[in-house]
C-alpha cells in the first residue's frame, strides 16, 4: 500500500545497469532489467552533454526519478506521477548516501551479488516512514508559522550531507539572510518582510530547511483574556474602528492560545492576514503560544 510519498519501488543499479538492489511496496517489480538498460543509456546519453544525470523520465501516471552516486551508481524511485518531487528528491539522496555508506566494500566488488543488498529494505522502510511525517509537517507551512532553527541537526547536515554546498547553489544569498534571520520568534511573514523577500520564496527555502530536518516551525496560537477590564480600557484607548472592533469582540473567544490563526480566521470566515493584522495592533495584550507541528 502506498503511503503519502507515493512511492511504489525502489532500485540500485551498477553503472552497467546490473540490478543490486530492488524493493517494491506493494511486492510487484515493475522495473525490470530491459527498463534498467534504458535507464542506463540515457544517462550515458545525458552525460555526452554535460549533464551528471537525466533526474526523471515521465510515463502516463508514474515518473521514474533518480541520482547518481560518486561512484556512478544509479539510485531509482518510481513513483506515480502526484508524488511530492521536492521531498522525493531528499529522500532519494539520502538513501544514496546510507546506501554507499553501508556497502563500500560490497560495491568493490567486480562481480556484484545482489543477495548481499537486502538487509537493504530496513533503511528504506525506516526513510519512508521519516519522511511522510516531514512531509505533513511541510503541509502546514504558511505566513504564520514561526521556524527554529534545530542546531545540532544544522551542525550534522554541514559536516555530513554537504547541505550548505546544495543550499547556496539552490538559493544563494537569499537562502543565507532567511537563516540568519530565523530566531524562534518571528513567523515567515514577518520575515519575508524584514528581508524584502516574496512570501513564496520564504516558503520554498524554509520548505527545504524542514525537509533536510534541520528546521521546526510551529503554529501561533494567540490568546485573549474575557471579561478583562484592563483590556477594555486599552482598546478604548487605541479606538479601533468599528468593523475592527466587531470581529475582536468575535474573536476573543476563540482566541483561548490552542488554536493557530488559519484554524480561527476560518471560523470567523476571514483571512488570514486580516486576522494577524488585528492582533498585531494588539501589541503585547495578546499572549502567543507556539505549537511545534510534528509528523504524528
């Protein structure tokens, strides 16, 4: 049964296009040594012109992705044709890297023996599993969520996953200023605007922080207190305009610090901007919880 990744098989095939390793999810193999072949002289056809590699190749309902290794090997999903690209992509990579990392000696070898491959499907199920809960994480993402830094996470990617190497080449400076810029605090409106930076952007580069799993973000939940004689006479003293003054009076209850601004500004069938505009004119009489959003 496939899951959220849509993945249906994983392959590891020798330069020659000799099969090391195979693991379908529901049992079937659909990637055969004839399918192999081809994937293999494409590359070769690819790399008459300067590319390392094809990365994909689309057929009706499923696309075939995959990387090659320093050691030319070649690292194949198929998967069907909805999959999450950005997150397969990761993951791809990062079976790669455990892959050549477990079987170093065995990928010497001039006569590969793909039965020495299958304590293989572990790794693979463990990453499959790993990285559907990324992936609900990253389905939360929105202006108003705020991303933390996880440092020793960061520090283990640098050293070992040559993160920075991919992230400058993908992002440049901009991928630079948004992690300077992450304290914990801030929500990536607020940081986006601080930058000067389209919200859309903000989002493809903290995307790929939370799917290397070096970055956390978490809901903000604002609470507002009842019946708060304090609070009445502060918004007496700031005059809110009436239209404004309403939906606060309609939000209060609802702001109680469990529910995020998308779950609320929907009740109250308002955006989410809308909303946080509010709130933000609130000042420090709204109190913000932060709800780290997890994969369970």
């Amino acid at each position: 049964m496939k899951g959220r990744l849509r993945v249906q098989e994983f392959m590891v095939l020798t330069p020659g296009g000799v099969p090391l390793f195979h693991y379908s999810v529901d049992g079937t193999r659909k990637m055969d040594e004839l399918l192999s072949g081809f994937l293999t002289a494409i590359t070769s056809f690819a790399s008459e012109f300067g590319e390392k590699s094809v990365q994909s190749l689309s057929f009706e309902g499923s696309e075939i992705m995959y990387e090659q290794g320093d050691g030319e090997t070649l690292f194949i999903f198929l998967v069907d044709s909805t999959a999450p690209k950005k997150v397969l992509r990761t993951v791809l990579k990062d079976l790669s890297r455990k892959f050549v990392i477990k079987y170093q000696e065995e990928l010497q070898l001039d006569l590969p023996i793909e039965e020495a491959y299958l304590g293989f499907s572990d790794d693979v199920e463990r990453a499959i599993v790993f990285y559907e809960e990324i992936l609900t994480v990253t389905a939360s993402l929105s202006a108003f969520v705020v991303p933390s830094i996880k440092t020793k996470a960061l520090d283990i990617a640098i050293k070992t996953e040559s993160l920075l190497d991919n992230f400058h080449r993908d992002f440049g400076n901009a991928g630079t200023r948004i992690l300077d810029t992450i304290d914990s605090k801030k929500p990536i409106m607020t940081i986006s605007e601080e930058l000067g930076m389209e919200i859309d952007e903000a989002y493809e580069i903290i995307e790929y922080l939370v799917i290397w799993g070096v970055v956390n973000i978490a809901r903000m939940c604002p609470k507002l207190e009842e019946n708060d004689a304090r609070f009445d006479a502060f918004l007496d003293l700031i005059g809110l305009p009436n239209k404004e003054y309403q939906l606060l009076r309609r939000a209060i209850p609802l702001c109680n610090g469990t529910r995020s601004i998308p779950e609320i500004s929907e009740r109250l069938s308002v955006t989410n901007e809308r909303l946080y505009e509010l709130l933000f004119k609130l000042g420090d009489q709204v109190a913000w919880s932060l709800t780290q959003v997890t994969g369970l």
